[in-house]
C-alpha cells in the first residue's frame, strides 16, 4: 500500500499551467526528486 499518495494535481507559475490532472503515489522508503521540489518518505 502507497504511504503517500496524490490524486489530481494542478500546478499553474503565473498564467502557465505546468501539471494538469497529474496522480502518483509513493512506497514507503522511495524518493522523488524534480528540479524544484523533493518529496521524501519516511524511512522505515
């Protein structure tokens, strides 16, 4: 089962919509790393 999990996700920088609608989910212990932001679970 997911330890975090998100479900339609919008993200707009002034009048840009960079995410529309997006999902993801996240296992405990995994990591997601983007160029502006980083997202960690914790450690078991």
């Amino acid at each position: 089962m997911a330890e975090l999990t998100v479900e339609n996700l919008h993200l707009r920088l002034g009048g840009n919509e960079i995410l529309k609608g997006v999902g993801m989910s996240l296992d405990r212990g995994r990591r997601i790393v983007c160029g502006c932001f980083k997202i960690k679970a914790p450690l078991p």
